[in-house]
C-alpha cells in the first residue's frame, strides 16, 4: 500500500476546483505522460490502468518510487486523464508537469494523500483517494496497522483519531515545505485532513466487503468497492516445470512470504520443507525476497507468477498476510496459513481467520515447523475453511472495483 493548518475561512476545499497558488492553465483533454515508477497495483477492465503489472517509464529504474501514473478512459466518452501521486520528493519533482499540463484528476493513495490535497488546493484540480487499507477510525475495529485486538467501539474509534493524528505529525516539514513551494499559506497536515473530512472528501477502498464490510459509523464518502486486480494476460501460461509439478500429484501448497523477510530464507526454507513433510503435502516454494529454494520429488521452487493462474490449482496458501495476497487466495477460493510479519498484514490475517477462509495467524516470530505443520493440517484436511473461503470468492465476483473506480472518475471529470 491503500490514512487517508488549521484550515483557513474562505478556503475551499481539495476536491471543490477552485484553488489558491499560482495560475495554471485549463486542463488539456490529451494524456499526462507516466512519470516515474508504478508498482503492480492497479485498476483494470480494459479502459482504465494505473500500474498494470509494474513497469518502468522514462528511466526510472528503481522499484516503489511511484510518482505517477496516467488513466486513460477511452470510447465515445473522450479521453481524460489522472495522477497517483507518490513520495515527497518526488511530488516536488513533478510539480512542473502539474502545473505546466495539468490532469483532470489527481489519485491520492493512503500514504500521499497527505500531500496530494496541497497540490489540489494549488492547481484547481480535483482528486480523488483510492486507498488500499480503511483508515478512517471507526468503532468497528482498531487501527489497521496497530495488529492488536478490538478494544471496544468506544476505544477502537478513540485509537483511531490517535493513529491518524501520529500519521499527520509526520507530513508536518513535509508539508511545510510543499505549501511554501506551493505558495500557498501556511496549513498543518490535521488541519487539512479535517478540512477533508467536513467536505465529504471522496474515497474509494479497494478491498472487498467479504473481508471488511463498510462500517456503518464511517462518514458520508467513504466507500468500499471492490479488490483492484493487476492485470494479467488472459492468454498466460505457467511455466512448464510448474505445469509439470502440478500435474504430478495431488494439489500442493504455496509457501512464499512476498517482499518481506529479506535474508531469512535459509531458515524459512528448512521451516518450509519440515512442515510440508511432517503435514505430508506436497508443497511450492515462492523465492521471493527471502530467497526460499528446496529441492525434491515434492518440492519445487518458483519465482513470479500470476496469482490468477496458479492459486486455483493449490490446497492452500501460506502467505505473509498482505491485502494483494489475502485477496487472491479469497478470489481462488482456496484457504490460507497467514504468517503476519509487519504493517497492515496482521490486520488482513485477522480478517481472513475471522471469516473461517484461513487459521489463526501465527506470528512471523512465533514461526516454527511444528506450529506450520499443525495449520497445514487444519486447514487442508478440515473442510470448513475450504468452504468458508469458497463462499468469500463467490461474494468477490459480485464486486466491480474497477468498474466503480471508472464511475467515481468519470464524475469528478464530467466524463
């Protein structure tokens, strides 16, 4: 991921298309070119993309710095277009594109929205938040990234006005800065988040409502619409030692930890291959930045492949709980074994034991063999979570994240 000055009299609001700065001139109808790096998260119904599968554009070689990304919505409709805006910096560096050909909309994600309504209230141009994780506090359950347990409605929504309150604390020399260069008056990151929250600033939630329902406390638009699935190619294959393997045998398990656990595969790795034989299943080694590796008759390690193709063809899936992932396994119907190392991942393995499609988290420290054993054993002997996570991914094709996403642009656009 996707969070969402004092605000002055008389100063509208990020969306409202009036703003205070410097002139810019109308916005054009031809596509803003991608600037910078756009990670693999993205819309896709064949008329809107942002990120698509990852790629590179005008030399930015590195991954996670995104800057910005164009969405085009073609057909008789026109042509509009948006950006994702990304880190501080490089907000600062695509402040001369914004202002010398600006978009139609700006896309705000979770953790630059903050930064994004300054450069709003700048251009004029309104905007929109598609965030990945609910930020927005409610009584329902405690701060995503906190990991702990409901306090109770009343300390759940107390904790998060706290968490967010933490969060603006650190856009404040951010902020600052951006407003100066902005020229724009002084403004702190709370006072601008509330001056969002009295507009009804719109947010889209790209998870679905099998995992978290919209709580019924949240204010009027905050909406919860549906996962935002990469796009793949319709027409991929697996690899054929993949292929191979999985025709070889009864279903395996996925055991792959994405990003996370830089340098640890050795040991994950051990932990992996004594689990998969002590639960006697055949398993899949994900490499990942780990760096997991086994050999075997009923082992087999893979690099990158589309969730879309292999998840429907395993027994379950053991992941680091990240929403990506937790949201293939509910669309392929399969269980999962979530080990939860950081961040917003404690929060979705929560969710996914809660409704039955995956086992008890076990903590990324907790891991031993014996304990991935025992889930494994659970959730691939036991029917019950197969079921539960069978009834999620009928609930998930009821949903049109993208289409909605479209929908919301092409009213903030007048598309």
């Amino acid at each position: 991921m996707e969070q969402c000055v004092d605000g002055e009299v008389g100063t509208p609001d990020a969306g409202s298309g009036h703003g205070h700065g410097r002139e810019v001139p109308p916005p054009r109808t031809a596509p803003v070119p991608v600037v910078g790096h756009v990670e693999e998260r993205g819309f896709h119904d064949g008329r809107i993309d942002v990120g698509g599968g990852g790629y590179d554009a005008q030399g930015a070689q590195h991954r996670g710095m995104v800057v910005a990304a164009q969405v085009g919505l073609g057909g008789d409709r026109g042509v509009h277009t948006g950006v994702l805006v990304g880190r501080y910096q490089t907000v600062l560096d695509l402040l001369p594109l914004l202002v010398a050909t600006p978009p139609d909309l700006l896309l705000l994600s979770t953790a630059t929205a903050p930064l994004g309504w300054h450069l709003t209230e700048a251009t004029g141009t309104p905007s929109l938040g598609v965030y990945l994780q609910p930020t927005a506090p409610t009584g329902d359950f405690p701060p995503v990234v906190t990991g702990s347990r409901s306090l109770g409605r009343l300390a759940n929504r107390a904790t998060g006005r706290s968490a967010l309150r933490m969060a603006d604390r650190v856009y404040e020399q951010a902020v600052a800065k951006l407003r100066h260069r902005l020229q724009l008056p002084p403004a702190s990151p709370s006072g601008m988040r509330r001056r969002q929250e009295q507009a009804n600033w719109p947010i889209l939630h790209g998870f679905s409502t099998a995992l978290v329902p919209r709580p019924s406390d949240w204010r009027s638009g905050l909406d919860v619409v549906g996962t935002w699935w990469p796009h793949h190619d319709a027409t991929g294959r697996l690899p054929t030692d993949l292929e191979d393997f999985l025709r070889a045998g009864p279903r395996p398990v996925l055991i792959g930890f994405g990003s996370m656990a830089s340098g640890d595969g050795e040991r994950l790795s051990e932990i992996a291959v004594r689990a998969l034989r002590r639960a006697g299943l055949r398993g899949i080694l994900q490499a990942g930045s780990a760096g997991l590796a086994a050999d075997g008759d009923d082992v087999l390690t893979i690099g990158d492949v589309p969730h879309a193709l292999l998840f429907p063809r395993l027994a379950a899936v053991v992941h680091h709980g990240g929403a990506g992932t937790s949201a293939a396994a509910l669309r392929a119907g399969v269980p999962a074994v979530t080990v939860p190392v950081t961040a917003d991942q404690p929060f979705w393995a929560g969710r996914l034991a809660a409704i039955g499609a995956a086992t008890d988290p076990i903590p990324f420290r907790s891991l031993t063999a014996e304990r991935l054993a025992d889930s494994l054993h659970q959730v691939v002997k036991q029917q019950a979570h197969s079921r539960a996570a069978a009834k999620a991914a009928q609930h998930l094709v009821t949903e049109n994240g993208a289409g909605q996403a479209l929908k919301a642009i092409q009213q903030l656009t007048g598309g």
